[in-house]
C-alpha cells in the first residue's frame, strides 16, 4: 500500500467528529471483507453463490425494517443519504408536476443539511415547476416554527424535515410535527432526513406518516457508499437510477452487496440488547459530562451554542469566548484531537448557516466548533479525549491563549521583539524590547482583547499605542486600547514623547512620511545607530506602494518620502508595513525595492517625479478595477515556491546534512507546543526551530535564520510553510523545503 495512507495510528487519535463520519468497526470491517473475498456472489446471478448474496440482501432489508420499525413499505439500498434524499425529491416532484401552480411552495426546515435545499432547488428547476422553495425558521433552540409551517403546508407540494441537526445535534419533535403538518396538509409528502438519528433515538416509522426517510451507513460505523431509503406504503415514487432492474426495478445498478452486509452486522448490534457496544442514552449523557467539565476547565469561558436539554448527547457545539475557531482547531489538531469547525461538509464556509438560522451572535457563528462522538464510544475514548483536552491548559496559558492563573510569568512565552498581529488583510505590530518596555502599532479593534491579554499578562511596559496615519478602512482602535492598558494616548497618532522613544536599548523615532495620506508617518526602530525595522503604515505594500486613490494623497509626496525613507533606512532594515494582502509576513527594504519596479525606477532615478505620478495613477487605477478600494496595491512577480520533500526526504536530507540542516515549524507556538515533533523525525534538539508566521519579520531582525544552512519548513497541511517558503526566496535564501502536505501526511 503507499505510503500517504499510512497517517497517524489510531491509537494516537482523538476522533471527535463522528457527525462527520466513523470509522468502520472491526466487526463490521470483517463481515464487508468477508462478503468481498468469499461472499462475493451477485445477487442477480441464478447460481447458488448469486443466491447466497440475494440472501444476504434481503436478510439486511428484512433487518433494516426492525431497526427503523418499519414493517409496511419499502427499503431500497442506496449510496448514501444524498441519494436517497434526489430519489424522495424527484418522486414526489414527479408525481405532483400536474398540481403546481403560482401559489405552490417546497418547505425546507432552516437547519437542514446542504444536501435537501440544494436538491428541492435543483430539481424544481429542472422540472420547471416554478415553486417557491421556502426555508421553515427555527427558533433560538433550532426548533421549526410550527406556526411558519401551519400557515404555508397548505400550498406546499413536499416538507422536508429533519430528525437530528449534524451541527448542533439539536432534535425535533416529530410527533408534534406531523400533527401540525397533517392538520393542514394530509397528503403533502413529507421527508425526515434520519440520517443523524440512527443508534441515537428509537424510531418507529410505520407508526407515522412520514413519508420518506434516508439514512447514510458511513455515519455509524458502515462504510462510506451505502444507505437506505424508507418509503411509506403508496408514497409516489420514480427510480431515479433506470438499468438492469436491481432491486425489484426500483434502483438499477449491481447492489453494493460488500456495504449492505455492513449494514447486515450493525443492524445485528443495534437489535441486540445483551450488546455492549452502543451505549445506552445514560451512559452518552455522562460522556457528554465528562466533556463538558473538561472543556470548562481547559478554556474557561465557553458558550454552548445549541440547549443541551433538546440536543442528542453525541454532540456539542460551542464557542471559546476568547478564541477565534481557527485557534482552537489548530491547537486540537496539533493535539491529535480531531474536531470540526461547524459542519465538515460546509468547512470551507466562515459562518454556519444553521447557527445563523437559530439566531446567535456572529462571533457564535463564525467561531463555532462541534465536538461528537459515536453511540460506540467506549469509557477508555471519552477519558483520553478529556485527558487530552486537559492536556493543552498548560500549552494554553504559557502562550497567552488564556489567562493563566498560576501566575508563573516565567513559564510564559515572552513576545520579546517584533510580533505581527493580523486581522484580514490588516497588520498590527508590537515591538518588546529586552527590559519589557513595549510599542504597539497600527492596532486593530477586533485584536484589542487580544492585545489588552498580552500586555497584562506579560507584564509589559507599553510606552506608547501609536498610529502610522489615520485609516481610511477602518475606525481607530488607538484610544480604546490605549484607555484599556492606560497609557497617554493623546499625542498626535498617539505620539507624546519629544524626538524618541526609549524601548530598552532601543529606541523609535518618527518621519513624516505623506503620500498614501498627508497625516502619515513612518516610525523607525533603532538601536546602535541601526535602523531595524520601519513601521511604515500604507507607504508601501510588501513588492508595491500603497494606494493614492484617496482625498488628501498625493503621489508627488509620495515620491518624496520613498526618497527621504531610502536615505535611512539600510538593505537589512526590516519593513512593517500596515497591510499585508499578500501574505508577506517579513521583509527587508532591499527585496522590497527589488520586488517593486516603480519604487526601483524612483530610486535608481530613472523616473522623475513627474513620471512617478503617471505610473502611480494608472496602477491605481488597476488596482481599482482588479480588487477594489485597498490600501494597496502590488504587481510583484509571482512569487517561488520551495522544493517539497516527503517524510523520508527530510530523514534523508537531516542524515546527509545533519550539521547544516534545521527543521522550522511555523505553526504558532500553541500548535507547537502541543505535538511532539523531535520524536516524528527523530531530531536533536538544535535541529528543530520554531518561528510562527508572525515572528518571521522577527527572525530577520535578530538574524536567526542563516542564507548557508538547509531549513524544512513544516505547519500542519504544508499551506503555511509553502507561504513561508516563497517569503524567505524572496529575502534571499536558497536552501529552502516544504514538508509536502504537512504534519497531516506524516
Ligand atoms: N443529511 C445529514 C443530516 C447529514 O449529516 C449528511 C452527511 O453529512 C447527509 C444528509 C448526507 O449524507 P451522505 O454523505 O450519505 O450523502
């Protein structure tokens, strides 16, 4: 087998995103192999191996019906809920083509899962019914509006509902349901997706008028690629797969006989009460305990995002009140605890949609995390998930993450030196010099809690909270954070101090640097009568100049403060600019003037002012049909990327090399802390290395990195280090490699 499916060994895991999907369970594993080596018959073939699978077959059906209570109507094998959702869809839409008129509508409930609203939208189109395609509103518990429902199933040619929400776990009442729905409408097919009910909540389907119900075998224990659909007796229905007339012409396509024999076992463990591999509901609850206490006693404040009273206990959503998701998912899967930022299918989306449909508040949605578990979790899982998770309290408060209470500042990380905060596209600098007197740049309001944690809890001396111009994207968050760390903030831009500064043996200055504004000003951070870095605010964008679009610019005056500022400032000088829309997390003003052609022509004087200014208006003017109202704009060439090495490259590579070779995670030091990557690689402590994206400008500034040494760049999914990678190319370095697909593949 190659080696990229070779990932971490189970036991090192924490999987806690079972509503994503499961592992298939041994038991299960075995009878699927079983079925494919030695039961291998197909169930169409009239020979007694065809007639063994065809046994199997509807052996399973005749199980599936006992597990959902099913004894009338139909179960039809399928490759997951997805299908089984366009078979219910296309049939009822089918069968009711002929009744649709201007006034019909297609209900979906809010929450639902992408896979309903995008079909009902799909095939209403398709069809050219023309109806309305109405979402349910929930309530803030994610209960559907029962009102909402009474009022439009009347017009409504299908329902679709769901038993248990995959986010928040959150459960219907499907008695009270059918009840409205029936009241108003006695014919209208109506849909439960079941998919995220099954061994979590009883069900009995005959019992009800629910016409429709798909399940998804990968989502407890099965494989991926089998499902079922239940169809109530009479319900309309269309194959919606035509062929070779498998399962009694309803569903063509040779019958994935391997998946339905999983099926076969789980539905055996379901129905057997002296099993105990699905807990009962009492047991469920307790690991949700333990969960909770250690997630509480982890992050602190946390916000449960859905009631646990209406929740399945498999599943939590929730919010760390002072971390962005990003941060806590990061830290989990540096910890090997596998988690999801709301819901895995919709995990390139910034917000959830289901969190928005209840109505929480836009942190909530687009912070939002969701741990769950499968039914078959034992004791031994949920303890070492809580041990763990426990686990990372002390990565957490050593890196400022939390507010640590043991008050031990010298276990802490220190943010000595130069550290870039980011928020979008916007950069915020704190610069701590040795004795703890500390600056802060251009801060941005969303990161002021942030930074108000830092200062406290490093016990840093910030002497001032300054600004580079006064920004036209966004509201000043100068005085509130100023007012927050009590410092006098009530200079110009924050600068009440005469000629300089004094940062430890630093010191910074200031130069009116106008051009992107008339206000703005460049800060210069000096010490031993060398300029280090140069806050520069939007003068320039990394490998371009900042933008001249704006009332009071003027590209006359910036060509003049690029000229004042390359009097100054020196090759090594490091730039600090305000916007970083290019990923660029360091650089020197040699390869910035390197990078930008016309900040090159101005300098070399092959442009005069006058030229400037015409080159600068139409870039401005590209900028402003390419990407809109930014501070900036850059036309730098594309920037190269780094060899990518595997896993056994780099082993190579630090056994060839071992002298000159440096491993350089550049995860944040959280992440860092929390995987133990010397013993992956087997390294010395000198060769592993640790400098986060936003220390890099840093590591230019103290010259830790070395143009003659071999670095390996690693982050989790090797996006992080490829960025890294094309920033230090760009400064000059030659010998550098990116871990291919991260510490994911390793
Ligand atoms: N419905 C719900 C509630 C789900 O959670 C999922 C899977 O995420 C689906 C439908 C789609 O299931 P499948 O992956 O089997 O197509």
């Amino acid at each position: 087998m190659s080696q990229r499916f070779f990932t971490q060994p189970s036991q090192d895991l924490v999987y806690l995103d079972a509503n994503a999907t499961t592992p298939v369970l041994p038991c299960i594993a075995d009878v699927v192999s079983h079925t494919m080596q030695v039961c291998f018959g197909n169930p169409s073939s009239s020979h007694i191996t065809g007639v063994q699978a065809k046994y199997l077959l509807e052996q399973t059906r005749n199980k599936a019906r006992q597990v959902i209570g099913a004894q009338s109507g139909d179960i039809l094998f399928t490759s997951g809920a997805t299908e089984g959702i366009q078979t219910a869809v296309v049939s009822t839409l089918l069968a009711n083509r002929h009744k649709a008129t201007e006034h019909s509508v297609l209900l979906y409930g809010a929450t639902e899962h992408k896979a309903v609203p995008n079909t009902l939208k799909h095939w209403n189109e398709v069809l050219g019914l023309g109806a309305k395609v109405l979402a349910i509103p929930v309530d803030k518990d994610g209960l559907l509006d029962s009102q909402f429902i009474a009022e439009h199933v009347g017009q409504a040619l299908m329902i679709c509902t769901m038993a248990v929400n995959n986010e928040t776990g959150v459960y219907q009442d499907l008695g009270a349901l059918e009840k409205v729905i029936r009241a108003h409408n006695p014919h209208v097919s109506w849909m439960v997706d079941c998919v995220q009910a099954l061994g979590k909540q009883s069900l009995a389907l005959s019992d009800t008028t629910i016409d429709y119900a798909p399940f998804s075998g990968h989502k407890l224990y099965a494989p991926k690629g089998i499902g079922f659909l239940y169809i109530r007796e009479n319900s309309p229905y269309t194959p919606f797969i035509a062929g070779g007339g498998q399962e009694s012409g309803m569903r063509s396509g040779t019958e994935n006989l391997p998946g339905i024999a999983g099926l076969y076992e789980l539905f055996e463990l379901l129905l057997d009460s002296k099993q105990a591999v699905f807990k009962p509901s009492c047991t469920l609850h307790q690991y949700r305990d333990q969960l909770i206490s250690a997630l509480e006693q982890t992050f602190g404040d946390i916000t449960f995002n859905a009631p646990l009273a209406s929740t399945v206990p498999t599943t939590l959503n929730f919010c760390v009140n002072s971390l962005t998701s990003k941060e806590v998912m990061d830290l989990f899967d540096a910890a090997g605890i596998r988690v999801s930022g709301g819901s895995a299918c919709s995990s390139g989306a910034s917000r959830s949609f289901v969190l928005d449909a209840m109505g929480v508040s836009d942190w909530q949605s687009e912070n939002a995390i969701r741990m769950s578990f499968g039914p078959a979790a034992s004791a031994a899982d949920i303890a070492l998930a809580c041990e763990r998770i426990c686990a990372l309290k002390p990565v957490l408060s050593n890196h400022c993450l939390i507010v640590s209470d043991a008050h031990q500042p010298e276990q802490e990380v220190c943010a000595l030196g130069l550290t870039q905060l980011r928020h979008q596209g916007s950069c915020c600098w704190l610069f701590v010099a040795d004795n703890n007197d500390a600056v802060i740049i251009d801060p941005i309001v969303e990161l002021v809690p942030r930074l108000t944690r830092l200062v406290k809890q490093q016990q840093l001396r910030v002497k001032a909270v300054l600004e580079t111009h006064r920004h036209q994207d966004k509201d000043s968050a100068r005085s509130l954070l100023a007012q927050r760390l009590e410092v006098d903030a009530s200079g110009e831009l924050g600068w009440s101090h005469g000629d300089n500064i004094a940062l430890g043996s630093h010191q910074l200055s200031r130069v009116t640097t106008p051009g992107h504004s008339s206000d703005s000003v460049s800060y210069l951070l000096s010490q031993n009568e060398h300029i280090e870095a140069c806050f520069c605010g939007d003068l320039l964008v990394w490998g371009g100049l900042g933008s001249t679009q704006f009332d009071d610019a003027s590209c006359e005056q910036m060509a003049q403060s690029l000229k004042l500022l390359s009097q100054l400032l020196e090759q090594n000088t490091v730039i600090c600019p305000a916007h970083d829309y290019e990923q660029c997390f360091a650089m020197t003003w040699q390869a910035q003037c390197q990078a930008s052609e016309l900040l090159a022509a101005l300098l070399q004087g092959d442009i005069d002012h006058e030229q400037f200014a015409l080159r600068k208006n139409q870039l401005d003017q590209r900028q402003g049909e390419q990407c809109g109202a930014l501070c900036g704009f850059s036309l730098a060439p594309a920037k190269a990327s780094g060899a990518q090495l595997s896993a056994q490259q780099l082993q190579q590579l630090l056994h060839e090399h071992s002298d000159s070779t440096v491993v350089l995670d550049v995860r944040e030091p959280y992440e860092h802390g929390a995987t133990d990557i010397r013993s992956l690689f087997t390294l010395a402590p000198e060769q592993l290395i640790n400098i986060p994206l936003s220390r890099l400008a840093n590591a230019l500034l103290t010259q830790q990195l070395d143009k003659s040494k071999h670095y390996v760049l690693i982050c989790r999914t090797g996006n992080r280090s490829g960025q890294a990678i094309s920033n230090l190319k760009a400064l000059g370095f030659e010998h550098v490699y990116n871990l291919q697909g991260g510490l994911a593949l390793v």
